[in-house]
C-alpha cells in the first residue's frame, strides 16, 4: 500500500491524502483514511503549498510605503508642468494653455 500511495503521489502531485484515499478504494484497497494518513506523512509526503492571494490594496500600500514623500511631489510637480505647458488642450484649440495664452495677448 505504501508504493502505490507513493506512486499516485508522485503522479498527481496536487492529490492530498484524502484524494489518495479514494483512489485507493477505487483500485479495491480495503483501508480507512485514517492509515492512508499515517502513510501519507510516514512517506514524508506533503502536498505542494500554495501561494496566499494578496489584495491589490496590500500591494499598493506597500509600494506606497517604498516611495517617499518628496519623490512624489516631485513627481506630481513635472506633471503638472507638462499638462500645463506642452499638454495640447481640445477646448483651447488643441494649443497648451501657454500657446494660447500668447495668442490672446
């Protein structure tokens, strides 16, 4: 019974003890789940640990966390130099507020 539970094991390795217990019985071993447990960590078997999802807020927060505060204000500086010098605008005739500045005076 140990080969097989390490064989279907190795073969599906997403399979836990429980999954491994069905499919024993499926091919006629008589056993309780209770063993196939016991051989299961007995083999050292051990199903493969999946990753925590992370919310996209844990993520944001912790990038903000990285950057500081003067990169950001800089940051938001040059933006709001380039939307309002170069930045062409559809209500003002597609001109930067500075071009159509000049054109009025």
């Amino acid at each position: 019974m140990k080969m097989s539970i390490k064989d279907i094991a190795q073969a599906k390795v997403s399979y836990g003890c429980r999954r491994i217990h069905v499919l024993l019985l499926r091919e006629s071993w008589k056993t309780n789940h209770k063993r196939v447990y016991r051989l299961y960590k007995l083999e050292g078997l051990t199903m493969r640990s999946n990753r925590p999802e992370r919310h996209v807020s844990a993520c944001r927060r912790m990038i903000r966390a990285a950057l500081p505060l003067e990169d950001a204000r800089e940051k938001v500086e040059e933006w709001g130099q380039h939307y309002n010098r170069e930045k062409p605008h559809g209500s003002l005739g597609n001109l930067s507020p500075v071009e159509f500045a000049g054109v009025i005076v």
